[in-house]
C-alpha cells in the first residue's frame, strides 16, 4: 500500500560535492555537448559552461529529479543559445566545423550523418541524438526537457524522415 | 498488399538510416580536459571570467543590442494597453540579454505572436523561428512561461526598467 502522506513530503535538501559531480558525469555531459555541437573545441566550451551553471544553480537543486537529468537540461538549454550564436554569427549551417585534432579523420559517411544531424532544427536534433545516441526513452526525454512526450515523439519522427531525405544516397 | 510493402520498406529504410547515423563517433578531447576540469571550473567560479556565451556578446553584440533595441521597441509599440503582452515581449528582451537562453526568447515571442496584433519586423522574426525551428509543439512555449514565479517575473521587469533607464 502506497503511502499518500509521502507525496506531500518535500525532498530532503542534499548537498554535493562540485568535484564529485563533475567527475561522474563530465564525460557523458560532453558526449552530449559534441553531438549537439559537432565539433570537440565548443563542445569543451559548452561542458564546462553546463558545470558553471550547474554550480551556481546548485544551491536551487531540490533533488526531484536525478542530477544528472538536471545536468542534461543545462545542457540542452545551453546548446539552443550555442545554436543561435551559431546562426547570428552568420555562419553557415552547410559548414559544420571540422575536428581540430589532424589525427582525426571521419570518413565520408561519418561526415554526411554529421553535417545532416547538424543541420537539423534543433528541436529535433536534440531529441534525436538523445535518443538515437544516449539510448533515452521518449518518455525520459519529456521529463528531461519539460515537454509532452507526444510533442517528443513528434520531433524525433521529424528529424527521422529529414534524415532519411539527406542521407538518401548512403542508406 | 502494396501499403504493406510500404511499410516495410519505410521501416527497413529507418534501420538503414540509425544503422548509418551509428556510425558517428564521438571525438573525445584529450584525457586532461576532464582530469582538469573541476579545477577549471572552480577557477572559472571564483575568476569570473567572460563565458563563452559572454564572448560570443563581444562578436555579434552589435547585432545584438539591435535586436534588444527592436525587441524594446516592440513592447512599446505594443502599448501599455496590452498589458500582459507587452511584459511578455519585455520579457523575451531580457532573456535574449541574459541567462536564460535564445530558444526560450522563441517560445515567448512566439506565444505573443499568437495573442496580439503585432509589428511587421517581430512578425517576421516569428516567421523564421517557426520555419527554421519548427515550433508547432505549442505546449512548450506556454510551459515556459508558466514556469515563471512572480518573483521571477518582477526580477525579470526590473531589470528591464532598469535597462530602459539607460537607454
């Protein structure tokens, strides 16, 4: 039997070590920031950015969600102004920058999944790469998002069939 | 028969296809990044240094303070008769000028858009947040500025009043 009074029981305020945050989950953070950047040197910038605001917000953290969820969102926030610097920058989303690292080299396939992931709407971008390359369900991608898991779904089959008409030559 | 067909073929093209996607790998930066990094951003905290948000300010700030000037502008050719609108707008403004993230300047401006007569540069601006970000999802927008507090919201218009002094 479910106890009902426990609902109405705020969550415990809990305390976290920045170090301790940082190091569990900075990679997965910057897998995240990379695929919605597309290159290595911002997605450095945008991980250490989530961090800072991480921190900053910590103290505002209620612990209702898993922290890295929260750090997830950060993030996904954090890319849409990164996009729109992109887009006011003027610089064109048919040019999505190359890796700096010379010893790097994607292949021509891995270059046209990039530059067509890239130049998706960043709704759907988002949505697609957490789905296609951090294994969420739609269901955990509204919660992480904050929106209805029909709007999700209708993101994710967008940037589907968008993907479907640019990659048509290699699928 | 034939629509079964279609089907098939559509679902074995979307295996293809994250079959294909499958293929990108992340680039990892080097190890130190991340070895570095709580101390980076510990430095960042207590420095305060310009982010990289902040920066990408210095580059297009131009183009930015124009776009908060045309953004004030509406809100004042919105008229203090459309009251809660008009905060909206005000709102969008500040939100462009701080922490809060471009997408959410979107939703809000969007949100305006469908309540209120309004200028021919935000209808246009409108027009190319809902071409080329595809906002159809309506419930988003109004989540966002539901999640507001009133406390959030007068923070938000004193700062804009604030900001309207200096201009």
């Amino acid at each position: 039997m479910i106890d009902q009074t426990d609902k109405n029981i705020p969550p415990e305020p809990q305390t976290y070590d920045l170090k301790e945050v940082i190091t569990s989950n900075s990679q997965a953070i910057y897998r995240l920031c990379y695929r919605l950047t597309g290159n290595v040197e911002d997605a450095k910038d945008l991980t250490q950015e989530v961090f800072i605001r991480a921190y900053k917000g910590l103290d505002n953290f209620r612990g209702q969600s898993e922290i890295k969820t929260w750090l997830y969102r950060i993030a996904i926030n954090l890319g849409s102004s990164w996009r729109k610097k992109e887009v006011f920058s003027s610089i064109s989303l048919d040019e999505i920058p190359e890796p700096a690292a010379p010893d790097w080299q994607d292949s021509d396939k891995v270059r046209a999944v990039k530059k067509a992931v890239g130049q998706l709407p960043y709704k759907q971008k988002m949505v697609f790469v957490m789905r296609q390359y951090e294994g969420f369900k739609h269901e955990e991608i509204a919660k992480i998002t904050g929106r209805t898991e029909g709007s999700v779904k209708a993101n994710y089959h967008q940037a589907v069939e968008k993907l479907k008409i640019s990659l048509k030559d290699l699928i | 028969m034939k629509n079964e067909t279609k089907i098939v073929h559509a679902e074995d093209t979307t295996q293809r296809l994250l079959q294909l996607a499958g293929s990108w790998e992340v680039e990892m930066p080097e190890e130190k990044f991340f070895i570095n990094l709580p101390v980076v951003v510990g430095e960042s905290l207590r420095a305060k240094p310009a982010s990289w948000w902040r920066k990408g300010w210095i580059y297009w700030g131009a183009l930015s303070g124009a776009m908060a000037a045309v953004m004030l502008l509406f809100a004042w050719q919105l008229g203090a008769g459309i009251k809660a609108d008009s905060r909206l707008v005000k709102a969008a403004s500040e939100w462009g000028l701080d922490d809060y993230g471009w997408e959410r300047v979107d939703e809000v401006l969007s949100q305006a858009g469908q309540s209120t007569e309004l200028s021919a540069s935000l209808k246009d601006y409108n027009s190319a947040i809902l071409l080329e970000y595809s906002i159809s999802d309506q419930d988003d927008y109004q989540a966002a500025t539901q999640d507001l507090s009133d406390e959030e919201w007068q923070d938000v218009l004193e700062q804009i009043s604030a900001k309207e002094r200096t201009i």
